[in-house]
C-alpha cells in the first residue's frame, strides 16, 4: 500500500514526497486537507468532526454488525482508527508505514500521551495478519485503490470478516480506461516521487468483489456524496446546484432549492456525466 524509500530508482517515502509538495502554500493546503500535519490530535478531531465521517456513519448505521470488532486497513496516520474508537468500536489499526506523519507512528505517539489506546500492527492488504472471522467491520479509506492485487485484498478482508460483517472503502480511485489511468497517475501529486499510486475500473473493483464472496449492498459515485467529493462541502456543492437550477429555470428555479430528492436527481446525474481520471467512489459490502 506505500512503497519503501528506494531513492537509487528515485523512488522516495510516502512522508518525504508530502515535505517536497508542502514546500508550496497549494503543497501545504492540500496536505492539510488530507489531515497530514504533525499536530495529530488537531487532525484526528477535525476528521471526527467532519461531513465525510458524519456521512459514513450514516451509512454504517444502516447495517447491523455481528461485532463492534473493527479493523482500520490501510490506517495512514489513523484518523478513521480514531474516529472509529471515538463510535464506540475495539479497533485494530494495520498499516505498512511507520511514520509519524502519514503512517502508524501517529498513533503510537498519540498513544502514548492520551488514555486511547488503539492497538497497531504493521502489515499489508494483500497478507493480513489476522484469524479467520475476526472482525465485524473492516473500513478502508483510500486503500483498495493501491492494491497490487486487488483480488487477493479482497478476498482477504473477506476471510477476516465474521459472515454478516460490513466492508466499507471509501474515497477509492476510479478510471474507465487504460488512458485515463495514464492522466491520472501522469497528474497525481505525489505518484511521481512514490510510484505508490493506482487505480482500477469500476468493472474491476465490483469484479474482486464479488468473487471475493461479496455482496455489494451500495456503490457511492464521486458526487453521490460528500465522502467522495469532499474538499467540496455539500454548502459548495448546494451552491452549484442553486446556480444551475436558477439558470435552467429562472427564479422559479430557487424554489426547488432546498429539495433534497430533487437534489439526489441532480447527485445521480452529475456522477453519471463524471468521467474525471480518478474521481472517488465508496462501496459498502456485506459478507455472505
């Protein structure tokens, strides 16, 4: 899921890659945005506090769980480990990097000063370290996406799950052919220094599911939610959305404004015409 440091095939870490973007202020707001700052405690509360994890747990609250075992996957710094937690879940948090900034250091170090206590392992998607029907809820966020094989992530998470357990991935890259996948990662800040990114199809990740033993419960398009489109707000998003009607319809157009079944006509729609190079979905799965 991150890529070792291997600079003699100019290949760096995922947290020397963020300090080489973070030399410009654009650098710098979009780490922010991706809750990459040393202050981890100010970034875990911003992420519990956010549209997106109030979304997911919307979602998650639509689903019975056989346990309120989690596994965080893929955990980055572990604000969802956090987040997770914080709703009341015993989570395990699995994450290849160790560092402080973007891997599971964050969490050990916020271990250390505060009463959570979020146990963390070091491992891979692909070879989880982990018995057969342990968790009720496996959430991933922006990780099937750097599978090296997807199929193989997803039957493993699927081996963890106890039957009737909930998968959710969110955030997850899409692209709809070999040329867009080449625009996406020829434009992805950080592919260049790391060559750790990747993406699939929407064909492949239902594909991997599915044979996984899956039964895809929901596929989230990139703007069918705030999880997927987030920086944008839903006030930005709303906002657009009053322009268009008030453009198409005139003033008549700003009655409809505040109709939020005419606003998921226009979610669905906006998503259908989004062929972006690796726009975000989400899914949620339920183990057979």
């Amino acid at each position: 899921m991150k890529t070792k440091n291997n600079s003699q095939f100019g290949v760096i870490s995922t947290e020397e890659a963020i300090l080489r973007t973070m030399e410009t202020p654009e650098g710098r707001e979009n780490a922010f945005l991706c809750y990459y700052e040393w202050d981890i405690s100010n970034a875990f509360h911003r992420f519990l506090l956010s549209e997106e994890w109030n979304a997911v747990q919307q979602l998650l609250s639509k689903y019975p769980l056989p346990s309120k075992d989690a596994l965080d996957l893929g955990a980055g710094n572990g604000i969802g480990s956090y987040a997770l937690f914080q709703s009341g879940y015993r989570v395990i948090s699995l994450e290849p990097d160790p560092s402080e900034l973007v891997g599971y250091g964050a969490i050990k170090k916020f271990n250390k000063n505060t009463a959570v206590k979020i146990t963390c392992v070091s491992g891979i998607g692909e070879y989880l370290p982990f018995l057969d029907h342990t968790y009720g809820l496996v959430f991933c966020r922006q990780v099937l996406h750097h599978a090296l094989n997807l199929k193989s992530m997803t039957a493993e998470i699927k081996r963890v799950l106890i039957p009737g357990g909930i998968f959710i991935a969110t955030r997850e890259h899409v692209i709809d052919d070999l040329a867009s996948k080449e625009i996406f990662l020829n434009n992805h800040p950080l592919h260049k220094y790391t060559h750790a990114e990747n993406t699939y199809s929407l064909d492949e990740y239902k594909k991997a599911l599915q044979e996984s033993g899956f039964v895809l419960k929901e596929i989230l398009l990139s703007w069918d939610s705030v999880i997927n489109h987030f920086p944008t707000t839903n006030d930005m998003f709303r906002e657009d959305y009053r322009k268009v009607l008030k453009t198409k319809l005139g003033w008549i157009g700003l009655l409809f404004g505040n109709n939020s079944k005419l606003e998921d006509i226009y979610r669905r729609k906006k998503s259908a015409g989004d062929h972006r190079p690796g726009r975000m979905i989400s899914f949620v799965a339920k183990a057979a």
